[in-house]
C-alpha cells in the first residue's frame, strides 16, 4: 500500500516520467563491447551532461560511424553506472566517436560540441549535477588538443556566453564503455520522460545550425 502511496505521490509531482522511472525494472548490467574502427577511422571523446543526450545528437551526423556511451577520467577500473551516479569515482559520462574524417572533421565535431550543450556551467547540464557531468574534450592527440583549445579561445574572445567557458581539455584517458542498456539509448526509449523532455530540443537545435552536415 505505501508503496502504491509513493508510486501515486511521485505520479502527481514528477509526472509520467517520473513514474515510469519508479515502475521500470532494473535493467540487466550487461556488458557492451564496441566493434573495432577501420585504420582510416579517428576517434574523438567529448562530455557533455548525460551520455544518452550527447549520444543521440552526435548519431545525426554524417560521417559519424558510431557512437559509444561510456566512462572516462576516474579513479577506478571497470566503473558501474551505480557508482558513476554517485559522483566519487571521478570519471565523466562521455561519448566515444568513431569518424570518417574524409566525411567529417574533427573541426565540426568540435562546433556541434560547443554549440549543443552549456559550456559554462561546473559540473552541470541542465538539471543534471555533478562531476559525471562535466563538460569535457579529450583529446586523443596533439593536433585535437591544438583545435581543441583554439575553438575554446575563439569563443571565449568573441564573447558568446556571458559567463566564462569551464570546458576541461585533457588527455584521453582509459574509456570503458557503459552497460548494454545505455547504448543507442534513445532510439531505443524515445517515450521515456527524461529522453521526451530533454532531447529533442537539442536534435531540433542540431537541424536547425547544421542541416548540411546530418544523415
């Protein structure tokens, strides 16, 4: 009964969403093993908020050849999304990018990067906080790091947001990618209530600037 009770109380307050979040099963921590890249392929990482979202905007693009929800940056080996969560472990919810950069550069990789999620706010997207949600460019050589850095200077000069960038660029560091029910997430849950309210704005924002460059 009390649980019929909470399960009516989060229904009125948090909405459908919410409810269906308390409803669902806990799903099964299956493992995900990403398919190899061709030698020609490049591979970029970035954080932006919460992986489902960076996922879906980044599988938009042509020259994208897939794209892999996981963990970076932390302090321990073969992190669960539960300890993610958490937010003590260090690590970053990321997006791991396998591109065709005879397609796609990793110029405009990085502009659909900065101009899909909030740069300025610490360790925060949205409604979603903590240091899982940092945003962040690893970079996986010199050359990334280099454009990297220019982009983040260009928009800092031009004055687009009015507080300052806290986009952390660092080295790549070891990526484990997150359990099987997190990959091709919304494709997969396009009626969930966090996927409903949170991701088509951004896909509408990425039609909107980069027609030219989607599938």
């Amino acid at each position: 009964m009390i649980a019929k009770i909470a399960a009516l109380v989060i229904l009125l307050v948090g909405g459908a969403g919410a409810y269906y979040l308390l409803a669902q099963e806990k799903p099964k921590m299956t493992p995900f093993t990403p398919a190899p890249a061709a030698a020609t392929d490049e591979t970029a990482t970035f954080g932006a908020g919460c992986f489902w979202c960076v996922e879906a905007v980044f599988q938009q693009l042509k020259g994208v050849k897939s794209v892999v929800s996981g963990y970076t940056g932390g302090a321990i080996a073969d992190p669960t999304y539960e300890q993610i969560c958490t937010g003590r472990t260090g690590h970053a919810e990321v997006i791991k990018i396998t591109f065709d950069p005879k397609v796609i550069s990793y110029e405009d990789l990085l502009q659909v990067f900065w101009k899909t999620h909030d740069p300025t706010t610490l360790n925060q997207q949205g409604n979603d906080t903590g240091t899982q949600y940092r945003s962040a460019v690893f970079y996986h050589t010199p050359e990334q790091k280099k454009l990297a850095d220019e982009y983040r200077k260009k928009i800092d000069d031009a004055k687009i947001y009015d507080n300052p960038i806290v986009t952390e660029i660092t080295a790549a560091d070891k990526f484990y990618a997150a359990e099987k029910y997190h990959q091709d997430y919304y494709n997969s849950n396009p009626n969930q209530g966090y996927c409903r309210a949170v991701i088509p704005p951004k896909i509408e924002k990425l039609k909107k600037l980069f027609a030219d460059k989607l599938k």
